[in-house]
C-alpha cells in the first residue's frame, strides 16, 4: 500500500483507492476536509475515460456519482474509491476476464501451497458457509498450506546434488566447458570450476604450474583462500592475479592467453642433427622443453659422480620457410650442466610476432657410448601461447594462479578453494549503495536484475518501497541469504530462497516485484463479518507433529562443511525426542539463525494449522496479500455477533451506553467487549457491563470521552472480552465470478515471531460458544475419603465401606447433573454407579468392598444434552474397614504422687476397638517394638488413664475392630518418678550373651534372631542350597527365648517390674543377588523391613520355691510393666514372622525387680528390764534401717539394739551403772519390700 501520509493535513480525510481497473495495489491518501467527492476522484484518477469507472463509499455506503459535488466529508470519515470495469455483457466480458488476470498475478508465489491440493478432504458445511477437515499431512505439506512465508521446497534434486558448493566435502575443481556459471549470494565458501586447462612450465630446476579459476558473474569479493584445508600463504613461489568482475577490470595477464601444449618424446642424437616441430596458428609466445629422464652427471670410479655438460641449439623460423633465427635474440644454446641421476628438465621461451612457426633443435654436444656417461636428452614439449582472454564471457569474477609444483604439488591442483561474497547494490537507509552484502532484500534485488538474470527487470518493474523496508526488518533480526547457485535453478526458485531466508514470499502487484514478509502487526487494515462477507469456509490440516526437526546446512562457523541441528519442540529434548523430520533451509548459514527460523515454522505448524476464506466484492477489497485484518463470524464462532453502529448516549461529556441496530445476548459469569471499526479504519475496542438478557442498548464498563465514540453506521463487532473478533492474515487473492475475491486467511498468531525467545503457546482456536451451545465445565475434584472416617453405619452395628468424592461447586448458574460410572479393575466394562448426594456439592458411592480398586469417572449433562467432558479417577484403592485407624493425637502428662495421669484427644474412628498404653524405659527415641505392653486394652470410649509413675516412654495406639492398629504411637516421655523411692532389686539382663534357651531361634554376634527351619543334616545335596544363613526353607516362622534361669527373692513379695527391649528388622533378601530391578532400589544400605512381624516378653510366677521341681506355676503371659505377688519368676522372649526372609533382631533385653520404700513402726511400747523383742508388722526384703525415740530417760541412762533382722530386733535399757532397766519408747523401721504370709 502506498500512502502520503507524510504529506497529511492537520485536518484531513482518510481516502483509500484503487484508482486503475486493472491494478490491485492500494494507495492510501490523507486530503483536506472540506473537499467535495468529485474533487477527490479527480486528484485520485485524473483521466476523465478511467474516472468513470470508479465507485466512492462513506462508512461502506455506496455513493452513487450524481452526488459526489454536493457532499463534502468531514475529517476522519472513512472513504473509499474502487475503480470497478464495466461493460461487455454476456458471459465473456474482456474486462473482467483481464480484471481477474490482475487480481490472480498479485497474489502470485504462494509457494508450494496449490500444489498440496485436496487430501482425502471431507467437509462439514454450515448455513452461511462451512468449515474443513483435511487428512493428515508431513510437517512440510502444513508449512507449505498454512504459513505465509513457508520454507523452500527441497533443493537436493540429481543436478543439486551435483553442486560442489552444497556438497563442499568432496568437491573439486573441475573443467565443465559450456557449463553453468555459478552465481554468488551473499557469503560462501567455494570450490571453483577452472576456467581453462591447466600447463606447467619449467624454469632451472622447478617446474610450475598455471591454473585459471571462474568464481562466477562479479562483482565479487575474494578471500581466504586455500588449497584443501591449507591456506595459500603456506605455499611458496606463488602469483595470483584476481579479477573481481567489475567493469573497469584490466585484462588479465598470470594466465596471459590460451595455452596450447604439444608433448613430444623425441630423443636428441648430435648424428641425427636436427629434429623440426610446428607450432599452433596464431602463436605469440613459444615455449620450449627438453628432458634429461635418467639426469646428467659422469660415474666415476668407486661410483662417484661427476658433472657432465650438454650444449642444444633451439631456432624456429616462418612455418615453410628456412629463415631460420641467427641473430643473438632469435635462437638460443641451452648449455645445461648437471649432477644428478633423477630427472632433468629444462625450458625455453620465444616472444614471437603472430603467426604460425616452424621450431628446430639439436644437440651439439657428442654423444657418448660411454656407460658411465648420463646425458640422454629428449624434447618433451612444444608450446603455443596466445594473448587473448581465455573466458570470452565479461564480467565474470576470475583467479589466475602461478604456482611452484616442484617439491610442494603432486599433480595438478583440484581443491582450490576460497570465500566469496556478491557486490550488490544494497540499501544504506538513505541510497542503495554498490557494496558487499549478505542482506535477503538486497540479494532479491540483484536477481532480478543481476547478470545471471537472461531477462533482467528495470527499475521500474520493482517494488522499491517494500524491498527497502524488508531490507531494514531483516537488518535489525540480523537475518543472512550465503548460497552458491552453481546447479539448475529457475529465477523463481532462487527467489523463493532468497526470500524464504528473509521470512518472507515473493509477490507481484501491478506487474511491480516486491515480497510479502510474514512480520508483526499492530493495526487490521481491514474488519470483515457476515454484512461485508460470504461463502465462509475454514480447513484444518491434521498431522503427526515431529517432536524435533534435524535441519541441514553449511556451517559457516564450520567453514561451510554439511552439518545438522536438532531444534526440538517444547517439552522433548534429546532424551525424549523419538519423532523426527527433515527441513531444509538453503541459504542460511548461520547456526543461530538456523534455530531461529525452526523454532519459527514449528510455531508455524502449531498456532497456524487451520485457514479460512471467504468471499468479498471486489469493490470492497482494500487488504492485499500479507495484511493484517480482523473477523467477526458465526459459522466459526469468531465472536458472538456482528452489528452496526444506530447511536450512543452520554452523560456529561461521557459515553455511557451505546444503540445497536440488532440485539445481543449475554450470559452470567461471561466479560463481554465491543470493537468497533472507526471511520479511519482503526479500531476502539470497550468492555461492557455483563446483563445476562438480550437487548440492543449496551452499556459500557467504563465511560469514555464523546470526542472517541463510535459514529452511526460504524462497524461494531461483539463478543467475549479478547474473542470479539480474531486477527488473521492474507494468505491469498483470487479471483471469483461476478467481480469477487476469495480471501484465504491464517491466524496472525504473533507468537511465532517469538518462538526463538520462549516457549510456544498452546494454540487458541478463538471460538465463542452461545450459551445453548457452551460446554458444561469437567468435574474438578477436590478431595477424596474411602477410610473409616466415612464408614457407613448398617443394622446389627456393621459397617459398609463407600467412596465420597467433593467437587468444587461449578459456576453460578449452571443447572447440572451429575453422572458417575464405575468399573472394578477386574472388569472390562464401566457401569453406573450407586450414589447418593451429600450437602456441599459431593457424593458418596455405594456397593464398593474394602481393598477394592475403582476406575471412576465423573461428567455433568446439561438439560438440553449437552455433556462436559469426563474426570477420571483411575486405580482408586478403597480403604474402607481395611485401612489403620487414624494416630492417636494430644496425647498428655500430669504426675502426682506416685501416680501418671495419661489423657487424649479421642480417635474419632467409627470401627475403633481399644487402646494400647505400651512403656519403653528409653527416653530418647523410643520405638513401639522396644515398649512392653503396660495396659494392653483401654476401652474406646476411655481417653484418660492412671498408671505407675515411671522414668521413660509411654506410648499409645489406636486399634479398629478388624485388628489394625494406628500407624504411628503416640509418645509421651516422663522424666519425674512417684514420690516413692523404688530399689532395684535385681536386673535380669540376658544381652549380649544370650545364654538362655533358644526354640527356632539363634544368639550370635551379640544379637537374638529366628533360626532357620532346617539345619545342615537336613540338606541331602549341598550344592542346591543357594544360602546358608537360612537353609533350603527360610526362616522359622516363630521362636522364642527363655531366659537362662528363673529368679528367687526367697519368699514372696509384692513387686514392680519393668522390661527394656531394643528390638530392630531384617530382611535377608535384600542382597543384589535377590533385588530384580536394581534400579528401582533408591538406598542400598537399609533393609527393606519386609513382611508383617511381632516380639513379644512374657512370663510367669511361682510362690513357690522356683528351684524346687514340685513348684507350681502360673500359665505363661504377656509381661505388662506393674505389680506382682510371687516368689519366684520366669520370662521368655516369643518372636513371629509372616516372611521367611524377614527376623526380628534383639540387640538388648532386661528385666528390672523393683520394691517401693515402705516405713514400719510402733509407739509406747515397754521394755522391761531384761530387753524386748520387736516384731515387725510385716517382714521386710532386707534388713531395714531403725530409729528409736526414748521416754523419760534419766542422765546416764542408754539402750543397745541387737539382733536386727527383715522380721525385727531386739532392744535393752541401761542405767549409767550399766544396769538393765525398764523404758518406753517409739520406733520407726525404713526399708523396702512387705513379705507376704
């Protein structure tokens, strides 16, 4: 589009016209307002013929000419003037024929995207229009459908392949007579073609060699050059000569004319004289060479060797005359002196007038028989030499190399290569400037008119306005075109590459050359709906997205040698990627540009992957192909609906609502915009406030200034806010009967510019559903109970299992029904499920069985059908009456006297069966295993307890009615004793020796654990043992342990015992040898734990002697920390397993005998003069201690207690002369233990 807006009025009309019939193009004028109509077509089309033919719209309202003098718009008023052909009648009107043609060559270059055509295309069509589903494509087939600039179709045909640029690994320098120049863009390494045969010369000793290089048309710039991988400056003796192409380039003179090599094998005899050659027509230079093949040089004796000396003569004459040269300058003796056994050459060289020669030579000196003489010589080549140009072709960039081959070569060079880059005219910002140049727009420009070109363009046939401000856009993101055109390539296919690397496509318009770039846009040239539309129709491309593209190039970090690039798409990386495709990209060399331009066609195929089109009148077409435009549609729900502008009305200075010329309808819990396109084609674009009814007066969110509001007859476009409308680019034009367009469009989709810098959105289809049409939101579960806490409650006290499930409460509004399915993961088939619903938006499941698995799924229907998508809920376990019960939680202290005050929170379990209170002696680190059973069952309604008060841990659980108990006990440690001082009377401590009786059950290495169930005896082939800690059947399943020897306190007491017992696990199968999946194994030093397992101390009393053999006993049981009343007691250690691989381990295990502190005692008691005898109320465990308190003793007076036994003493009363008389006193005996009758 071209515009004048630089030239714009303070106030000014926005006029847009296509002034010619015939010309698609676009011009935007800005003229004073005030100016009628008809002055405005005289200034857009001032041929009288042609004006007749234009058609002038206000606001899309057609103005019919008869009026265009009268009416004068007013400044920014939107005015149109389309140039529409008329006439003809019939079916085969010329002039829309030709209208066509144009509008067909404008939108030409599309790529390879016609050629795709119908895949197995099925349609589903809507009233006013359709959309289309197409079968699935390769990732190229959708960037060539569906992108704007989509990426060149694949160059490695069999003459490309042939190219030594694109395949630099292996290529050399070759003859191709008549074959193809090649064509430099941009930056290449290169490997040259020759642009003559190869000679050699030889001077003294060295012979070189001359090669001429054609680098291809110039001007070019020449650099780094190298002979394979070493670079030239390493060589020695060497001359080059460059001619870079440009027209002021001198002749070239290293390779000084066409070379015309004659070789000969004459032997030189002095007998035979002379021996006679012609040289080639046209010689200017003559050259010379004579061989010595087996050296020069004398054997002497004892095989030393000596100098020998030969002397030629060498004349040429007229050919067929015998005016021989004798003058000093026209005939040469080659006086050659040698000392070598190799091979010895020799040249010389005549300047000649021009004209053809006869040359003849011979050899002067004798010749010997002599075999140690070595001075054969032969004549090996005459050479013609002519000045003039060996190309004929000008201005083609060449080298001209002279080399020294001698010692440095082995054969003719054919890897001479170097860096080459185009001189082109190029853009400076200001002037397009003849310098060296790497920039797509540049290297577009010179292939339509460089000299490669057969039919090079003039100026006047490009787009000049569009290549600059392309040439600027890939400027500033740094993007390059570097190829070597040296195979078969069409003018359009070199552009399509060019412009490829630029992102952008090649176009036509009014027969001007120029690109559509694919860049962002901020402003819609144009808005479209159904009022300014028709025949609406989408497609949608459906394929196997790869998870990578691998893109092969020339690395010119690389120097140009074939490389790969993976370029993922988001979310794989090289340890994930398994789906590739190729993508060629020819013309980029740069790696960092490489993985932009994937990033951007994976985006591409992404967030472009449908089109549309749809049908305009061609009077009302002002976009071209690449413009950004905005459509509101209902076939593919682009927006809810379409309207025009009747009114607005305005408080204060402000627009509060706006009038509608159709009515709208809004639905609660929805944000609702209106864009409006303005008279200058901008748009305005205001939130509503959301009435879910139908009406055609909306209101605004936000009042606005009236200077801003839209004017009647605007466009208004209405729908979700962000959904109004969708932003779309021209693909294509073409052209329709009855003068009519049909646009092709593709999402604008902005992120694929930013594709290299982030990650790639998801795609947004942009549709907006009508309310009766709009999905119902999926379930969204929130939380889910299967364990005792929701335990249904039957008759006769069972409990029946359930699933309740809580959903977040959908949208205000929504009148829903929900539906569960379920499936036991045994079946196949999902059926309905029993459920009732709960208050708070859940449900609870019915007719599930504890530890069962459940797939479910959760869908809300709408009344009118309308179904949401499904939740699933996969592999659910079901707890039920299986699971633990809950952990038992504030679990508290209170010591008082000599008594524990243990309390907690109740466990609200509906199966909850009782309570365990365990004691560990430990105070630290107390586990469940080490405690012994203290109350072993507290009944479920209890939470409150009185117990001992000891030093150590109590721990507590929960146990359910199937047995469970909680997972985790509940820990209390209490570190204050009862007031009552306890005496250890005795610590049974069995570790580490264990030296008491063992059932199934082993003492080694300090510890205590389950023996194996067979022993080596039982072994019949040794060899099928496979572990010996635990013989052919694994460990027993339970054991015990009986301490070595019963304990005797002598008689029977009342006393306290107390346990401590560290027990821990084994599992002998975890070994490696016995792991499957070793890599499944996150800590390879820890047991596993294994199966279910258990310890438990017993034991039993006697209040007989436990020594005697007729002593009776107490049944065995279960040891609890408290009081006992025997004689004597016995314990045992019982362990069980439910794994064969799988032991308890008790590393300590002690029993403590405890007996309180007790106080006996008597008042008032008389002691005659002889002594008394106390006894005491109750026998004491051991001797106590014993006070007495005296009465009424005199001075003098004392007493001596004797006999002081557990059961009493004995005391007597002195005078101070020692004689025995008699008091009263009072006594109080302290000691532990209360013997029992």
């Amino acid at each position: 589009m071209i515009s004048d807006k630089n030239n714009k009025p303070a106030a000014a009309v926005r006029v847009s016209a296509r002034p010619h019939p015939f010309a698609a193009q676009n011009n935007l004028y800005f003229l004073p307002a005030g100016t009628t109509l008809e002055e405005m077509a005289q200034k857009i089309q001032p041929d009288p013929l042609l004006r007749r033919y234009l058609r002038g719209f206000i606001n899309d309202a057609m103005i019919p000419q008869r009026k265009w003098r009268f009416i004068r718009p007013k400044a920014g008023t939107d005015v149109r003037f389309c140039s529409v052909p008329m006439g003809g009648g019939g079916g085969k009107n010329p002039l829309r024929t030709v209208l066509s043609l144009a509008i067909l060559a404008s939108t030409s270059f599309l790529g390879t995207a016609f050629a795709a055509g119908a895949l197995g295309q099925a349609s589903l069509f809507g009233i006013s229009g359709g959309r289309l589903i197409s079968g699935a494509l390769s990732f190229a087939g959708r960037l060539a459908l569906n992108a704007l600039a989509p990426p060149p179709r694949q160059r490695l045909s069999s003459s490309a392949k042939a190219s030594p640029t694109l395949f630099i690994q292996g290529a050399q320098n070759r003859l191709d007579p008549f074959g193809k120049v090649p064509q430099v863009l941009g930056r290449h390494r290169m490997v040259p073609p020759m642009g003559a045969k190869p000679f050699t010369e030889t001077f003294g000793d060295d012979q070189y060699l001359r090669m001429l290089f054609v680098w291809g048309y110039g001007p070019l710039d020449i650099a780094d050059l190298k002979i394979g991988e070493t670079p030239l400056s390493e060589f020695k003796d060497v001359e080059i000569v460059h001619r870079y192409g440009f027209p002021e380039d001198a002749p070239l003179t290293l390779y000084s004319g066409s070379v015309i090599q004659n070789d000969l094998q004459i032997a030189l005899r002095e007998s035979e004289g002379y021996h006679i050659r012609t040289t080639a027509t046209d010689a200017e230079e003559i050259s010379v060479d004579v061989t010595f093949p087996r050296g020069l040089m004398v054997l002497a004796d004892g095989g030393v060797r000596q100098s020998r000396n030969v002397v030629l003569e060498v004349q040429y004459a007229p050919a067929g005359t015998e005016a021989w040269s004798a003058g000093e300058e026209e005939f040469a003796l080659l006086d050659v002196t040698g000392n070598q056994n190799n091979a010895l050459r020799k040249s010389v060289r005549f300047i000649v007038p021009k004209g053809q020669y006869d040359v003849r030579i011979r050899r002067i000196t004798e010749d010997s028989e002599d075999d140690s003489v070595f001075d054969e010589c032969v004549w090996t080549a005459v050479r013609t030499l002519r000045y003039e140009a060996p190309i004929a072709m000008a201005g083609l960039a060449v080298t001209a190399l002279r080399i020294k081959a001698t010692d440095q070569l082995s054969g003719v060079i054919d890897r001479f290569n170097g860096v080459v880059q185009s001189i082109v005219p190029d853009w400076d910002g200001e002037n397009w400037v003849s310098r060296a140049t790497s920039n797509p727009a540049a290297l577009f420009r010179h292939v339509l008119q460089g000299a490669a070109n057969a039919r090079p363009l003039p100026e006047n046939r490009l787009d000049l306005a569009k290549l600059e401000n392309w040439h600027a856009l890939c400027e500033t993101e740094e993007r390059e075109f570097n190829a070597v055109i040296d195979y078969q390539a069409s003018v359009r296919d070199v552009l399509i590459d060019v412009a490829a690397a630029g992102r952008a496509a090649p176009s036509v318009i009014d027969g001007k050359w120029g690109v559509v770039a694919d860049m962002p846009q901020a402003v819609p040239v144009q808005h479209f709906t159904p009022r300014n539309s028709s025949g609406f129709r989408g497609e949608k491309h459906f394929d196997t997205p790869p998870h990578g593209l691998r893109v092969r190039f020339a690395n010119q970090e690389k120097y140009w040698q074939q490389d790969e690039m993976l370029v993922y798409d988001d979310g794989y990386d090289a340890a994930t990627a398994v789906r590739f495709e190729t993508l060629e990209l020819p013309g980029i060399t740069d790696p960092a540009q490489i993985w932009r331009d994937a990033r951007y066609h994976i985006a591409t195929a992404r967030l472009r992957g449908e089109s549309y089109s749809f049908t305009v009148d061609i009077e009302h077409l002002v976009c071209t192909r690449g413009d950004l435009i905005r459509l509101t549609h209902d076939v593919p729900l682009f927006g809810v609906q379409a309207a025009r502008v009747k009114a607005v009305s305005e408080t204060g200075g402000l627009v509060t609502h706006v009038l509608l010329d159709e009515e709208i309808e809004m639905q609660a819990g929805h944000t609702y915009s209106v864009r409006f396109r303005r008279q200058d084609g901008t748009s305005l674009v205001k939130q509503l406030v959301t009435a879910a009814d139908t009406a055609n007066n909306l209101q605004f969110e936000t009042p606005f200034d009236l200077a801003d509001a839209p004017l009647a007859g605007d466009l208004a476009m209405f729908g979700e806010t962000g959904q109004e409308s969708v932003e779309l680019i021209v693909q294509s034009i073409r052209p329709g009967p009855d003068l009519t367009a049909r646009l092709t469009c593709l999402d604008a989709a902005p992120a694929v510019h930013l594709a290299d810098q982030g990650v790639i959105p998801a795609f947004d289809s942009h549709i907006t559903l009508p309310q009766g049409l709009e999905r119902p939101p999926r379930p969204h579960i929130l939380s889910v109970q299967s364990g005792a806490e929701v335990l249904e409650v039957q008759d006769g006290g069972l409990f029946a299992p359930q699933i309740v499930v809580r959903f977040a409460p959908p949208a205000a509004g929504d009148d829903l029904e929900l539906r569960v399915k379920i499936r036991d993961v045994n079946n196949s088939f999902f059926s309905a499920a029993r459920f009732t619903l709960l208050d708070g938006d859940a449900v609870s499941i019915k007719d599930v069985r504890t530890a069962g698995i459940y797939d479910l799924r959760f869908l809300y229907i709408r009344k009118n059908g309308w179904s949401s998508q499904e939740t699933l809920l996969p592999n659910y376990h079901v707890i039920g009456t299986g699971g633990a019960p809950q952990d038992v939680e504030g679990f508290r202290i209170s010591v008082l006297g000599d008594t524990a005050f243990l309390s907690w929170e109740a466990v609200p379990d509906i199966d909850l069966s009782h309570y365990i209170l365990r004691f560990s002696a430990a105070t630290t680190a107390a586990s469940w295993h080490e405690g012994v059973d203290m109350l072993p069952h507290i009944e479920k309604g209890a939470s409150s307890v009185a117990v001992p008060a000891l030093v150590g841990t109590y721990l507590l659980k929960a146990v359910d009615m199937q047995g469970e108990q909680s997972v985790s006990a509940a820990g209390i440690v209490s570190t204050a004793a009862g007031l009552s001082a306890y005496n250890a009377v005795a610590i049974l401590t069995e570790d580490p020796a264990f030296t008491g009786f063992c059932d199934n059950m082993a003492a080694a290495g300090g510890v205590l654990s389950l023996s194996g169930q067979d022993s080596i005896d039982d072994w019949g082939d040794i060899d099928a043992v496979t572990r010996f800690d635990i013989g052919l059947n694994g460990l027993a399943p339970e054991g015990s342990y009986t301490f070595a020897s019963p304990f005797d306190l002598g008689a029977v007491y009342s006393s306290t015992l107390s346990a401590s017992v560290a027990v821990d696990v084994l599992d002998l199968s975890a070994v490696m040898d016995e792991w499957g999946d070793v890599d499944s194994r996150l800590d390879w030093d820890t047991a596993s734990g294994g199966g279910a397992w258990q310890t438990r101390l017993q034991l039993r009393t006697t209040a007989d002697d436990p020594a005697d053999a007729e002593a009776v006993w107490t049944e065995w049981e279960d040891f609890m920390v408290g009081d006992y009343t025997a004689r004597g007691f016995a314990f045992r250690l019982l362990a069980r397993t439910e794994d064969i691989f799988v032991t308890p381990v008790v590393s300590a295990l002690s029993v403590k005998i405890d007996m309180p502190d007790r106080v006996d005692g008597r008042e008032n008691i008389l002691s005659d003069s002889a002594g008394s005898s106390v006894v005491f109320n109750r026998s004491f465990r051991a001797i106590p201690a014993i006070a007495v308190s005296a009465q009424d003793m005199e001075t003098g007076d004392y007493y001596s207690i004797t006999e002081t036994t557990e059961s009493g003493f004995d005391i007597r009363f002195f005078n101070a002369a020692g004689a025995g008389i008699m008091r009263r006193f009072d006594y109080v005996a302290k000691g532990y233990g209360i013997r029992q009758p």
